[in-house]
C-alpha cells in the first residue's frame, strides 16, 4: 500500500472491504470482478458505529504485510491479500461520495491508495483509493488473545448494532465474494462468539427452568396449604 495515484482524474475507484463490502457507498456505477488487495486484515477499536467511547466494539482495517511480521500475533496465516470489493464511483458524484465516507470511515480512518488486484487474472490491477487505520492511531489495537476478542465483540454495542452482527455479516459477506475467497481468522472469532452465545443461552434456559420448576413448587405449596384450610373448614361445618 502507498501512495498509488490514478491516471485519470475521472475514474475514481473505491477498495471496500469490512463493511463496505455488504454495505456499499451510494453511486457505484460497477462493480469489479471480485478482488483482492495485499496485505492483512486486522482490528480496530470502533467508538462511533459498534461500539461507544467509554466501551469501544472492534472493526478491521488493513495493514501492509511487513508490518504484520513484526507483530507478536495470536493467529497464524498464510495468506498475503485481503479480499474486497471494488467500486468505481460515477464521475458526477465523486465529491458527494467522498463527503459521505469522510463521515463514515471518520473514526480513526485515513485515506491511502492501493493496488487492487481482480480474482479474474486477465484483468489488470486497479487503482484504488482506500480508508485505513494505521498502526499509528489511537484506534489500532495491537495483538489479542482470539479468544478475549471474540468475548469483547460478544458484549459490545453501538449505535450502527451490535459487534457480534458485524463479525457474522463480514464472515459471510467474505465467504460469498468468489470461489476460495474467506478470512480464516474471521471464522476462527465468528465460531468463538457464537459457542459464547450458545453458553449464554444454555445458561439463560437453565435458570428458565430453574425458575419453572420453582414456581411449580410454590404452586404445588399453595395449593397444599389451601387444600388443608379447605378440609379444616369442612371439619368446624361437619362438627358443628
């Protein structure tokens, strides 16, 4: 990644990946075949769309590879790309556009410019402009043990949805790109969160019928009690 500039003034490209991908900016008039750009996906706190200040949810950004190698990282990967989309934006509404992403990517997002490279071979690589968070913003998270992550993300919220619903959308979203197209890590954290929300909800139906077999009793207990009263009164009536 770097400062790759496009050729012609006219032509803007978009790389979306995150929730860019599902979740694409107004005004693309095409869409590449499916692509990849080099290097690694990689989490970012997120303050303003899956998560709050004082509790911020993760997002990915992207980061160059040689960076990568220098991390003390919880999970392995072969991988030397990314994959993503990319959108060419009408010329007429460039400008809108990236107003509208400027606000969006907003949170700890800077612009830069990357070769995008088609899953299809014959076409050439793309020019695209790129929202990143560098290792150098406050938002860049560093390493983290898989399966801390996967606990922050099953319990942080924003105003954009929960961070749970973001990981799904992206895994499925990567997943349904191209043939062989996927994020290894991100099924690793998806199939985390989700066995933490089948424990969640095992526990949730375990103090459901605790709580059942409790008011059960209580009602076995009242009705006992109303039986007994029931039958003194009938003794006071018959002995009278």
């Amino acid at each position: 990644m770097g400062e790759v500039k496009s050729d012609n003034n006219e032509e803007f490209w978009l790389f979306g990946y995150g929730s860019l991908i599902w979740k694409p900016p107004p005004h693309f008039g095409k869409v590449s075949n499916v692509a990849v750009a080099t290097g690694e996906s990689y989490q970012s706190g997120s303050e303003d769309h899956r998560g709050t200040p004082e509790a911020p949810g993760r997002v990915v950004t992207l980061i160059e590879r040689s960076f990568w190698e220098t991390l003390v990282d919880q999970h392995a990967t072969t991988e030397d790309h990314v994959w993503g989309v990319a959108y060419r934006i009408e010329p007429s509404k460039v400008e809108e556009v990236k107003a509208y992403l400027d606000i969006r990517e907003i949170n700890g997002y800077s612009i830069q410019h990357t070769d995008f490279h088609p899953a299809d071979p014959p076409l050439l690589p793309i020019k695209c402009t790129v929202y990143i968070g560098l290792p150098n913003n406050p938002q860049f998270m560093g390493a983290q043990d898989p399966q801390a992550l996967a606990e922050h993300i099953s319990r942080s919220t924003g105003p954009s949805g929960e961070n749970k619903e973001y990981l799904f959308m992206l895994e499925q979203a990567l997943e349904n790109l191209s043939d062989g197209s996927g994020d290894a890590h991100m099924k690793d954290l998806a199939r985390r969160v989700r066995a933490i929300e089948w424990s969640s909800l095992g526990s949730t139906m375990d103090e459901l019928s605790s709580c059942h077999v409790t008011d059960k009793a209580v009602a076995r207990e009242i009705s006992r009690v109303q039986s007994g009263d029931r039958k003194h009164e009938l003794e006071e009536v018959e002995g009278a």
